[in-house]
C-alpha cells in the first residue's frame, strides 16, 4: 500500500513536473498537463492488457499497472506540450507496449541481463525515456500552442514551432531528436564510469558481507524478512545479501 501512495504521489506530482515547464500559466501548460495524464491512464492501461494478452498467468499484476503508469510518465515529459490530445495517447500506448516488450524478452539478453537493475530503471526510464522523447520527431504538431517568454506567447516572425515526420513529412525533427538521446546516453555513460571507478578506488563499491547481512536492521532498523512472532511459521523466500541493500 505504501508503494501505490508512493507512486500516486509521483503522479501527482508529475502534473506540475510537465505542466510547469512552459513557466507560465496558458493554454501550454494546461495542454501538457492533460497529455501528462492522458499518457499515464493510456500507459497503464495498455500494460495491463499486455500482461492479460502475453502472459502466462492471463491476469493483469499490480507491479505491472505500476509500470505502465511510469511508462506513460516518463515518455510524456519530453513531448507534453509538443503533441495533441491524440499524439498523447499514442505516445502513452507506444511506449508501454515497447517496455512491456524489452522487460519481458530484452532484460534476457546480453548486456541487460548482466545489469543488477532490481527496479528496472532501464526500461520504465530509459527506454521509456528514450522512445518518448524519439516520438517527438514523429507527432510533434505544429499548430499546438507554444512557449511564451514574461506570460506573451510568440507571434508573427518570431514564432516557434515543432512539426513531427507525421505532420511536418520531414525527418529533421527525428534526426535531431535522435542526436540529443546519443549525446545524453553518451555523456552518462562517460560520467557514470568515471564516478564508478573513482568510488571503486577510494571507498570501494561492496560492502563486506557481515555488513550487508545486517544491512537492514543496521540502517533502517527493521528486518526485510523478519521471523514470525505467533502463529504458524511461515516459509520466507530465499535472498541474497545484495537483496537487503
């Protein structure tokens, strides 16, 4: 219950995430606003019926709503105020179905299978990230109201405008979407690695074992698999210590 309040709040908060970008109240920030939750309410939805449609179990999973839901979050923020109501959900639809995919099949795979991503950051923010932000190139519409400098919306010959390969048939919009995605992934890459190993050679990355084993009750003094105190013991599922960080 404490990680659906959780993940409510981050939607909540996504609202003014999306919808303050413009910096002033108008018809763009109300446009993002709504292609926020637009894009959510599609993304989960369309996990959902994923998981009913391609699974084993033919049952929609609470961890998989919350997934498509930040899906449709993350892919939305690059393109909130870019695209129309109908860019929204397809946005939303398109992104959830490919994450779907690439956790299902895509997590199995070299490299992915080798990353420790116990929270598939990966998928529900990079890939879902990554396509979002590409789907700007292809429904960006050009007559969807945009951004203003001091509360003025620009006018006239110095008006600003995005039109995706769908609206605009050009494919500039989609190059230029693609280098800035090379660019962030190579920039964090580079960064991260660099952070890495300097950690690696000063304080190390791992603690010992004897710390792990007593990680949660050292940290935040409770245990992530406690012993029953009455009834019928029950079985608790077998854990590594790298679970209790």
């Amino acid at each position: 219950m404490m990680v659906a309040v959780g993940i409510g709040i981050v939607w909540l908060g996504w609202n003014g995430f999306n919808g303050g970008d413009p910096f002033y109240a108008g018809a763009d920030a109300a446009a993002a606003v709504l292609n926020t939750n637009v894009a959510t309410a599609v993304g989960l939805l369309t996990w959902m019926f994923m998981d009913m449609l391609f699974t084993k179990q033919k049952k929609p999973t609470f961890l998989g709503a919350l997934n498509g839901m930040l899906c449709g979050l993350v892919a939305i923020t690059p393109s909130a105020g870019f695209v129309n109501g109908t860019g929204a959900i397809l946005v939303g639809l398109i992104a959830s179905a490919l994450v779907w995919v690439a956790w299902n099949y895509l997590s199995k795979v070299r490299p992915f299978s080798k990353v420790d991503d116990a929270l598939g950051v990966v998928y529900t923010h990079g890939c879902a990230g990554l396509i979002g932000g590409l789907l700007v190139g292809v429904l960006a519409d050009p007559h969807m109201i945009e951004y203003g400098v001091a509360g003025k919306i620009y006018d006239g010959a110095g008006s600003f405008s995005v039109a995706g390969w769908f609206y605009g048939h050009s494919f500039h919009q989609l190059w230029e979407q693609f280098l800035a995605a090379v660019w962030v992934i190579c920039w964090t890459s580079l960064m991260t690695a660099i952070i890495f190993y300097f950690v690696k050679f000063t304080v190390g990355l791992r603690e010992s074992d004897e710390v792990l084993a007593i990680g949660d009750l050292a940290i935040h003094d409770e245990e992530a698999f406690p012993e029953p105190t009455f009834g019928e013991p029950v079985s608790t599922p077998s854990h590594s210590h790298s679970d209790n960080v």
